[in-house]
C-alpha cells in the first residue's frame, strides 16, 4: 500500500474501534433518494465506495439491489459483514479498483470524495465510472461550503482544509461539484441536509449532491432534491 492508503487505513482503523457504528444503525438521507432515483432508472447492482459498516448497504440489500461495498478499514468490513450480511464486502482503496471485474448498473458514494487531494478526486471518479456498465448512474455526495468547518485548519490546497489531524477535507461549491463530473449528464444536482447523530451530539450536515448518467455528454442541471 503506499504511504497515503496506510494513513487513511490506520485513521479509520483507531476511528472504528473506537466508536463502532459511528453514524448509527440508519441510512443517510441520501441514500433513500438515491433509491428512488436508482428504481426510477431500473438499476439492479450498486457499488458503494468507502461503505463503511454498512448502514447504507444495508439499506439497499434490503430493497432488493445487489450490493458491493469497498472498504479501507478492516475493522469496518468485518463490522459491515456482520451488520449487512445481504451485501458483498471488498477490503480496498477506492483508488483501487482492481477487487473484481464486474460491471455495475450505479455507484453511490457518500461522504468520501472529499477526503482526496485533487489529483486523486479526479482518479477516483475515472475509476468509478470505468465500473459501470453501459448508461450507468453515479450518485455523489460530499461536504458543502457551508459547512461549519469550512476554513478550519490548515490550508493544503483551494478550499480544502486539514480539519482533523490527518484527514484534509474539500468543501464543494456546486459548480465546484459539476465541473469533477464534466462529460457526465448531470440528472440532478443541489444542496441537502443530512442531519447526524455521533458524539453525543446532534448536528445538520449540509451536503452538496450530484447524480450523473453515463448516457449522453450534455449537462441538464434540476435541483428537485430530497428536501
């Protein structure tokens, strides 16, 4: 593993042991939408990129979807074979898409894009689409700038900040967003709470979304999001 997938494995390792399912046993709001638009779509098979221990997979393998989840953290893996024993489970870096060779109809992606360097958000997103089957749909959340985080810390590269020790983050505009997904139709596209629970305290995300087909180049922007 190189020297940046170690950090991001020991730091959700120490995270996962210490706090177990950290986000609780429900799914994101996100990804309730994204089901329904999945469904509208016809899709059958998701991958979920960084999926943790499965609160959102579960979601999914339980409306009936074929579910894979890649995973950095070991210790998550095991909790999320546990917890979602209806999906399958890869241990991997997301920038790494080499675990298996099958086409997905979607990618749902919750919370990780961010967590890259710009450089490797743009690898990232070549490898997930380069996993999709023909006309697949990707669905992408990621922090927003107006989180309340936004300028935290230290500055490592634009808009992107060293929020906690280790883990920089990028805080997305919408044109921010779109311009990562250029050559993609963009279906739908917007700002969303997702309120979270971890911590002992109770607390609002404000997510950037965007869910994107493979089908054609031209970019049609609608902000109907799940709020």
């Amino acid at each position: 593993m190189s020297d940046s997938t170690d950090r991001f494995q020991d730091y959700w390792d120490r995270r996962y042991q210490a706090e177990g399912k950290i986000w609780g046993n429900k799914p994101s709001s996100t990804a309730t939408h994204a089901a329904d638009l999945f469904r509208q779509a016809g899709i059958k098979s998701i991958l979920v990129p960084g999926s943790g221990y499965g609160r959102n997979t579960r979601y999914f393998s339980g409306l009936g979807f074929s579910v894979t989840g890649i995973e950095i953290s070991p210790v998550a893996a095991e909790l999320a074979r546990q917890f979602d024993p209806g999906s399958r489970f890869y241990e991997a870096s997301v920038l790494d898409m080499s675990f298996d060779s099958q086409q997905y109809d979607a990618v749902y992606c919750f919370n990780v894009l961010h967590l890259f360097l710009e450089k490797d958000r743009k690898l990232f997103i070549r490898g997930c689409a380069g996993r999709l089957a023909k006309n697949g749909h990707m669905f992408f959340t990621v922090f927003s700038e107006r989180e309340t985080d936004f300028g935290k810390g230290r500055q490592v590269e634009p808009n992107t900040f060293e929020t906690r020790p280790g883990r920089p983050a990028h805080y997305f505009t919408e044109e921010d967003l779109v311009r990562h997904f250029a050559g993609y139709r963009v279906v739908e596209s917007g700002l969303v709470e997702d309120p979270e629970n971890h911590g002992g305290k109770p607390h609002i995300h404000l997510l950037q979304y965007i869910y994107v087909s493979r089908i054609a180049k031209t970019q049609t922007l609608c902000r109907s999001g799940p709020n």
